[in-house]
C-alpha cells in the first residue's frame, strides 16, 4: 500500500547532540513537509521541498535542517542549535494530481 | 500567520449534528478551502475540500458562503470517535507551496 512513514515512533536526544528524523514516502509525490507540534498547539512549518534537491524554509526553521536527494525521501535533522527541540514532529506529502495531504503517524522527539 | 480563524474549542453530543466554523476572509479566488482532523498524537486526516460549491463525502460536508468568507464543516452524527482536533486551510489547487495550519478547533463530543 502506498504511503508516507516515519521512523523512529520515538526519539531521545541528549545535550549537544544531533538527531535525524527520517519520512519515507512511496506515493511518487513531489513535495513533502516538515511539522512540528507542541502539546495543545496547532502545526507550524519548519521546512517544506517542492522538488528533489530543493528545499524552502518554513515559519521556525531555526535549528534545523534537511536535504531531498531523492523524491522519497525528507530527512530532517534537529541540531544542537534547536534549543527546545521536544516536540511530536510530522512529515507530509503532496501530489499535484491529489491535492490531499498525507501524513505520516509522527515522531515524538525528547530530550534526555 | 494562518490565513483562517476557528473557534478553539466546541461541544457536540453524540449523534447530533456537529457544526464547525471557519472564517477566511481574505481567501482569493483561486484557493480552495480544506479541512483535516487530528486525533491525539497520530498525524492528521484529510476529511473534504471545496472551491465554492457545497461538498458531501462519507466522512462529512463542507458549506461554503457565496462570499467565500467563511466556510462550515459539518459531521452529521457525531460519534466519540469524532473528538479530534479540526484544521481549516486554504491554498491553491495545485500550489505546493507553504501550507499553514492554524491552531485548529478542538472538537469535544459528548454521551
């Protein structure tokens, strides 16, 4: 079945550290996104690509960054410099035939 | 900043009518209205999307004003499976742009 995947479903991060989120997506679409989501609080952008091999900042890109070298794949990093970067993160995806978002289930980062 | 406004939080009772509000009134001519939900800590759903004509699906419908200003989505028998988080967006069909979502209406239904 087609579909976007997230791994790892959880993730600790210790000080200093920097972790990688990975979005796998099969559904041959050419934007993917980048959400992060704070406990009560709506989705705000971090990082959105419309194409392989390039990518757009989002509203708090600040701390982070990502690469598409392939039209599957999004990963994002979370830097050192991400100074509060406990959050449940999520990727999406867009086609331009189906202008549905799919997202994938989340990443649910901590900090130890 | 999103461009909807929803209300944050609603009640329903269990198989009534639950009705949700959204205002866009800077919408443009060629953006469409959607609506997503969340159910806690999984990513969110598509539910339904217009232009400017009233949309049904299974899920739900969606009521648009003829001004385009403002929207209705509306889940004609609420069940405690529907309490989720619903997001209003609008964009342009075929933009793969910046897609913002606002903070969304919690969506409390009841016994």
């Amino acid at each position: 079945d087609g579909g976007i995947t997230q791994s790892p479903k959880y993730l600790f991060r210790k000080e200093g550290q920097n972790v990688t989120l990975s979005c796998e997506q099969n559904l041959n679409h050419d934007a993917m996104y980048w959400y992060r989501q704070d406990p009560g609080q709506g989705l705000r952008l971090i990082y959105y690509s419309q194409i392989v091999n390039d990518f757009q900042k989002g509203d708090i890109a600040e701390g982070y960054s990502v690469s598409r070298e392939k039209k599957e794949s999004f990963p994002l990093t979370v830097t050192s410099a991400q100074k509060n970067p406990t959050a449940f993160y999520l990727c999406a995806s867009l086609g331009t035939t189906n202008e549905k978002l799919f997202f994938g289930s989340g990443t649910q980062l901590s900090v130890l | 900043d999103a461009k909807t406004t929803q209300p944050p939080s609603m009640d329903c009772a269990e198989g009534r009518a639950a009705n949700l509000p959204c205002n866009h009134s800077t919408i443009s001519g060629n953006e469409y209205v959607y609506w997503y939900r969340q159910i806690h800590s999984q990513g969110p759903q598509y539910i339904i999307h217009g232009l400017k004509n009233n949309e049904t699906n299974e899920m739900a419908s969606l009521i648009i004003t003829e001004d385009r200003k403002s929207s209705t989505l509306i889940l004609p028998h609420a069940t405690l499976r529907d309490t989720a988080v619903y997001y209003c967006i609008v964009s342009s069909w075929g933009s793969q742009g910046n897609l913002i979502f606002g903070k969304g209406t919690k969506l409390s239904v009841k016994p």
